[in-house]
C-alpha cells in the first residue's frame, strides 16, 4: 500500500496497527531508525498505533522487519523477552533495564 493510500485511509482512524492489528490513527515508525542510508523507504517504515509505537520505543516491544509471509508482506515482532522470530532484531531505540 503506497503513502497516499495510506493517509487516506488514516484520516479516518480506521486503518489498522500493523502490529496489534487494532483500528487507531496510526503513526509512522522508521524501524531500523533514521542514521541509516535510505532510512525513508518502505522497507525501513511501519504504520503503528500510538500505544505500540509508545512500546516499541520503550523497548517492550521489539520489531524485526518485514518478512513475506503466506499472505503478503507481514511485520513480524516479538515482546522484549520473547525469543526473536528471525534472529534479525531491530535495536530498540530505548534500551530497557535489565533486571
């Protein structure tokens, strides 16, 4: 889905988080952050609703990136403790104290 649509569809509040799957106005997240080459490209961005945005950035929870999947291209993240999916863990850009 391009931008444009994108906007369209967040406009109303509808579109869905693309992790929790809720319906929210969503905001965008750079997943490896914004100090990488090309960080402004699809590969590096997921629209996410504010309460996972707040949580991946306090580093409960942890995206991965985008991986093809039976239907599409899906987001795959885990909770801080869980075990990675892919092995390819995006850096949190808030590191949580471990206990």
């Amino acid at each position: 889905m391009n931008n444009k649509i994108r906007k369209k569809l967040n406009s109303s509040g509808k579109a869905q988080c693309e992790m929790c799957k809720e319906s929210h106005f969503l905001e965008e997240h750079h997943i490896h952050g914004r100090n990488i080459a090309d960080f402004d490209l699809p590969w590096n961005k997921c629209q996410i609703c504010p309460n996972c945005h707040t949580d991946v950035h306090n580093g409960i929870k942890v995206i991965e990136g985008w991986y093809m999947g039976t239907s599409g291209l899906e987001l795959i993240w885990h909770h801080y403790k869980d075990e990675s999916v892919t092995g390819k863990d995006a850096k949190p850009h808030l590191q949580r104290k471990q206990k």
